[in-house]
C-alpha cells in the first residue's frame, strides 16, 4: 500500500530542519508496530541506524549500481565551475566541491521526477542523484539529459546506497526473508552501517562507504569529514570474509586510517535503582563500544551493554578515588581518537556536580563530537522518595541545589552562608555528609532559624534507602546516631513537614532487600521480572553468557534432523541456539513434524512455544539428572535421539541413554563463558547485598572464581539440588535451595523465609 509521509509532504525545508532522513520511516513504522502493514521496503541508505523496539531488517536486497550521477542539461559540456548544482546531503555536496571547487550548492528537494523537473525548467545547473533510483524509475534515457558517472574512487556514496531493505517484525516471516535476502548484499549493508556506528554517525553524517567483493576478501573503502572542516579523508581496507568480527575489527582499522574522532556521549543513569534510567540513557549504553563508570550506578545497567563493550570502573568516594580527573580525561580523548563510541556514565545527572562541564571542556579542545545525555538528579527525586516534595505553594517556590564538598581549590569561590541563610526556599546539599555538622553551623551563626526542618537521605532509590528528619539544630547529631552513610542528600527547609503527609511506606514483603543475580542476562531478566512485584531491589550482575557456536558435526545433525523420533532440550538458550542454526542453514522447520520434545524445566519449555512448538515431556524436578531418570525410563529402546546442548552441561543424559543402548547424537551448540570484566564490580556489590542468586554449576563456579577470599561469606541462594551441589564444590555457602527450579520457584522460596 503506498504511503505518503511528512518527508514528502513537507518539500520547502531542509531534512535536517525536521528530523533528517528518519521521517520518511518513522510513520511506516508506527504501521509496522500496530499491524496496519507487514512489510516496509525502504531504500537502505535512509534507514536510522537504530530501529523502533521489536523492528528489524530482515532482508537485503540485491545491490543496484551504488554511484552517484550527476545530471545536467544535454549540452552543458564538461566545464562546470561558477554553476548551481543541486543537493540535499552534506556527503554529496561535500564531494563535488573537490571537482568543482567554485560551484554554489543551492538545497534540492522533492521526488526524482520532481528534481529533474527543476533541472529542466533551469533552477539548477546539474543535480546529484543516485544512479539505482534513476534505474529502477527508467529514468536513465531521457534524451535531454546529460548522465556523469561519478566513480567510487573519489565519490564516495552513502552507506547503503543501490540496496533496498524490508523492515518487519522481529521473528515475523523469518522464511519468506530469508527467500528475499541475498547474502552479499546483506554484508556489505552490515559492513556500512557498522562504519556509521563506530563514526557514532548516521545516514546524515558526512562521510561515505562502499564494500564490495574484491577476490576473497572485502574491499571497504571510506570517506570522512572531521567537524568544522570542509577537506574529506580517503582509506580503504581489505578484509577477510570470515563473519562480523572480522569486518567490525575491519572497520575499525578503517576508521583510525581516516583520522576520525570517535564521539562521546557524557550520559546520567540516575540515582539508585536501574529503573531510574531513561530510555536515552540506556540505548547510549547498549551501543557504546567503551563505557567509563562510577561508583555510585546501578550494576544492572552495565548489564545492558554489549559483551564485546570495553568497562572501565573510575568512580570516586570521598577519600577512597579511583582515578584522577585528569586520567578519565585523557582516557576519554584516547578511546575517542580511536574511533570508539564512548559513553561516560555518571550517577545522577553529569552536570549536576558530576563535573561533566569540564570533561565537555576538554573534549571541545581536542574536536572530539560529544553529546549530553542528561539523567534523573538525587536533589530532587532521593527526597521525593521519602515523601519531600523540594517545593510547595504553601512551603518554597524557590529550590537551591548546593555541593557539601567545597575543595580547597575554590579560592574565591566559598559558599555565601549569608545569603543561604536569608533563602527562604529549599537548600538542599549534595554530598555533604562529612560536613553536615559545620554547614549546620554556619546556617545558624548568619540566622538561619534552628527550628528550621531538616532531613538526611541516604543511598536514596536503593534497598538500602534511610531517613533522619529533625531541625537544623539537631540533625547533624541524629544522622551521627543512626549512622547513615553515603551517598546522602541533606534538605533544609518547611518542605520536610510534608513527610508526614506522604511520607514512604515500605509494605512490599522484600522492601529494604538487596537480591544480586549472577546468570546469564536472559536468566536475569526473568528472575528480575519475578522479584520485583515483591519490592526487593534487583542488582542484574551476570557474570556467564551463552555465545553460540559454528560446529560442523551439529551441522550435520540438524541437516538431517527429520531422522530424529526425540529432540532434548537442556537450556532455554539450546533452544534459541537450535532454532537459530536452522535458520542459517535454510533448513525448513517442517522437517520437525514429526518430532517429539523433551525438555529440562518450564522457562525451556516456554523458549520453546516461542517458535510454536509444545513440550512432549517435562519432568517432575527441574533438573538434567532427573530428565535423564524419568525420560529414558518412558523410551521403547528403538528411537533416535537428538541432544541440543552446551559445551560444558553435565552428562546425565548421556550417561542414562548409553546404559539403555539408545541412538543418540549430541549437538554442541553454544558454549558459556566467564565474563571477567564484572569482576572489580562483584568485588565491591556483593559486601552489601542479602543474597546471591545462583542458577548453573557455570554460574558457581565463576562466582567462586571472582571472589577467592570472600566466597564462603556470602549468602547464597541456589536455583536447585544440583546448583547447590556445584556452589558446595566450588566453596560457597547455600543458605537455601528453591524448591521449584526455576525463577518464580527461587523467588517464592525467599520470600517464605
């Protein structure tokens, strides 16, 4: 069904003046979303480099001719300087100006027929058009018109250009996408896009990037302009045809060659709990190549970021810092000039106290791009948490935000208590805890009331959230008695009384509980979504992830799977995995039809509905050593059987098959690995939490691994019988086991506690 968008009516102003490229897909997606269609065909140069959630590209199609054309009245002859050419892209206006040094470039908007219309009715000299749109519209033979081929060379195009992409639905007509795909043009769509990536740029960036196939290998050619220049860079690389990897690490290297900055984005998480992120924050997360984080984030929202993602911990408390300013500084202009997306991640807010004015400073010097990702701040959301609104018609129209933590180094600079004291709205200090008793004091000594209501919060948004409420004559002494630690907020002011009107009430049954999680991300997920609902704070740290793996022997298997009477799933990811290599071997899933499925425990069964197919056994304990018991007991002697599993799972069923002389093949499809750049964050979360969660004998053993000394102290919770046996082996203490073996089963247990 045609479609027209806001790009095509809105044809007197610029792309960029509205949004760029991204309007003509931003409605064909909202259509996608709600059903209204089922498939968008777009030309792949104009699609965003991040699509709506639950969207993606499923298919690439074959590559028309990428070049440029330049097109001008028949005639015109080949001097050019002193003429109008025609262009809405930066790229292409930054290009010809190389040949045509002294040529004005006047904005060109509307359809190609609509364009070449002005360049017949003498508007423009020549217009710069894709050579694919004019193919595909036949609108190459026109016998007034004059057609220059610019060569790739030195005319870069945009990335994607010549290919028309199919955006649909996540998991939706996987096999009919898979019919229109082709292979080579997949990659070089891959291969461009990931060079806007690492540039941090878009399909409005000025630069361009053509791959093609050059023998065995990938030829990547590249062109970049720095900010505030007007000269292009050219490099090119040839890659090896071995995957993504090699191409991204191919990319990589051809964007150090192009001398291209990276770019950075200084970006708030919030105070407390992942929750207190916003949706900007965290995508900046999920695509950033380096994230450089302090102390006082959520761990779960590392969880987020890519497994390839380079974390470096830099936080800082008072009198304990991990790295100066300077060194973040530097290690910001090194990741960037390297061509990395860098995502420096403050608590809070980076220009509230997070001294991200000067670290921008420092990156406007050096001509790193950066952006600010603004974030949830602790001065007014941490007493919003307690019931203190920072303002209120009948309480403080004014709000002042104060640092508690004056460094000798501002000369000059020192708070004004005099005219804090004459304030009559609300003061609230920020990590002022240490001087709590001399800020008080000096209120007072310049009149400040000490009747004054006055309130300490500390760790706000977290499980470990406290609150002293008194005046400002008293407070400095009751936060010493109740020991309230940092991080803190510190509110001066009437706003405090309102407390006992709103103040928080903690009625959940896991209120004020820490639960850390160690297993893979999907395995945090769940048990998030289980815990949650009970008001525990959930601090997502997974320290294994399942990678899948390229095995030719499983190959062989799932080529001839129809010879199979029994497939048996161990693990929800054997069945992600499982499904996903017959997808990249083009294997039709009807060859399953008469297969029947044994599978480990419930949230493997579910993984497995996903794809439309139902359970044939489930046993009764959630274990491999029990669906090895309670399964092989069922079978006739006579069936064959295929084994879906990881590189390191435990061999019950193996064992259990062989004993009863049953056929059997097993399929090592994916493998888990130690993620050891949680490591220092394990160290410094797991001092304060109130359990572990432990989910696989991988898990335990990782665990132990990270925590050498400390193991035998934390309090661990186990997911099953056989967890809990591998977190013994590996010197952990288990507090408890569930007694139903999945995320809803190790949730109800603690709570029973």
């Amino acid at each position: 069904m045609p479609i027209v968008t806001k790009g095509d009516r809105e044809l007197g102003r610029s792309l960029a003046s509205f949004g760029g490229k991204g309007v003509f897909i931003q409605e064909l997606e909202e259509k996608l979303l709600n059903g209204e269609i089922d498939m968008a065909v777009h030309s792949a140069k104009d699609i965003p480099m991040e699509l709506a959630p639950g969207l993606v590209i499923g298919a690439a199609l074959k590559r028309e001719d990428p070049r440029d054309v330049l097109v001008k009245r028949r005639g015109a002859g080949t001097r050019f300087d002193g003429c109008v050419i025609g262009t809405s892209s930066l790229r292409r206006e930054l290009q010809i100006k190389r040949q045509y040094p002294h040529a004005e470039i006047r904005m060109l908007r509307g359809n190609v027929p609509t364009r070449l219309q002005k360049l017949r009715d003498r508007q423009y000299d020549g217009i710069l058009l894709a050579a694919a749109g004019l193919k595909r519209l036949g609108l190459l033979q026109e016998p007034d018109l004059q057609y220059d081929f610019l060569d790739t060379d030195s005319f870069l195009p945009a990335a994607g250009q010549g290919i028309l992409a199919v955006e649909t639905r996540e998991g939706a007509f996987d096999e009919a996408m898979r019919g229109l795909n082709d292979p080579q043009a997949e990659t070089a769509l891959f291969a461009e896009r990931e060079f806007l990536r690492q540039l941090g740029g878009s399909c409005n960036a000025p630069c361009g990037v053509l791959c093609r196939n050059a023998g065995k290998k990938l030829r990547i050619q590249g062109m970049y302009v720095k900010p505030s220049s007007e000269t292009a860079t050219y490099a090119e690389v040839f890659v090896e045809q071995t995957g993504p990897a090699a191409v991204t690490e191919g990319i990589r290297e051809l964007v150090n060659r192009l001398g291209a900055s990276g770019f950075v984005s200084l970006v708030g998480a919030g105070p407390g709990r992942k929750e207190s992120i916003t949706v900007q924050a965290l995508e900046c997360v999920r695509r950033a190549d380096v994230i450089l984080y302090d102390n006082l984030i959520s761990p779960s929202i590392l969880n987020e970021a890519a497994l390839s993602a380079e974390l470096i911990y830099v936080g800082k408390r008072a009198g304990a810092h991990a790295m100066r300013q300077e060194q973040i500084n530097k290690l910001l202009i090194r990741y960037a000039q390297e061509g990395c997306y860098v995502v420096r991640l403050k608590g809070g807010d980076p220009f509230v106290f997070g001294r991200g004015g000067e670290e921008a400073a420092v990156l406007k010097q050096q001509g790193i791009p950066f952006d600010v990702v603004s974030g949830v701040s602790s001065c007014y959301s941490v007493p919003a948490a307690e019931g203190i609104p920072v303002t209120h018609r009948d309480a403080a129209s004014s709000l002042h935000i104060i640092t508690g933590h004056e460094g000798a180094d501002k000369a000059g600079q020192n708070l004004s208590f005099e005219a804090l004291a004459n304030e009559r709205g609300t003061l609230v200090f920020l990590m002022g805890l240490r001087h709590i008793g001399e800020i008080t004091e000096k209120l007072i000594l310049q009149g400040k009331a000490p009747d004054t209501p006055a309130a300490v919060i500390s760790n706000g948004l977290t499980a470990r959230q406290r609150c002293v409420c008194g005046t400002l004559e008293n407070i400095a002494g009751l936060a010493g008695r109740e020991k309230l630690s940092t991080p803190a907020v510190i509110v001066i002011g009437e706003v405090v009384s309102e407390k006992q009107n709103m103040g928080r009430q903690s009625v959940l049954p896991l209120s004020g509980k820490r639960i850390l999680f160690t297993g893979t991300r999907k395995m945090a997920e769940q048990l998030e979504q289980a815990f949650m609902p009970f008001g525990a704070e959930c601090i997502a740290l997974s320290l294994i992830e399942t990678t899948q793996l390229q095995n030719q022997d499983a190959d062989r298997m799932l080529q001839n799977v129809k010879q199979y009477q029994w497939i048996v799933f161990t693990s929800a990811s054997g069945v992600k995995a499982f499904f996903d290599r017959l997808a990249k071997l083009w294997l039709d899933r009807r060859m399953l039809c008469a297969v029947r499925f044994a599978v480990v425990g419930t949230s493997t069964e579910q993984e497995l509905e996903k794809y439309g197919y139902f359970a044939d056994f489930v046993p009764s304990v959630f274990t491999s050593r029990q669906l090895a018991l309670e399964w092989t007991a069922a079978l006739s002697g006579d069936e064959s059987v295929l084994l879906v599993r990881g590189t390191q799972g435990a061999r019950h069923l193996e064992h259990a098959l062989a004993e009863r002389e049953i056929s059997f093949d097993c399929a090592e499809l994916y493998e888990t690995r130690t993620d050891y750049r949680r490591k220092d964050e394990l160290q410094r979360v797991c001092a304060d939490v109130d359990y572990v969660i432990v989910t696989s004998g991988s898990g335990a053993r990782a665990l132990a691994e990270m925590l050498p000394e400390t193991a035998a102290q934390i309090r661990v919770a186990a997911i099953g019988p056989e967890t809990a046996k591998a977190c013994r082996q590996a010197g952990l203490t288990v507090c408890v086991t569930a007694k139903k073996q999945d995320a809803a089963g190790i949730a109800q247990t603690i709570l029973e506690m």
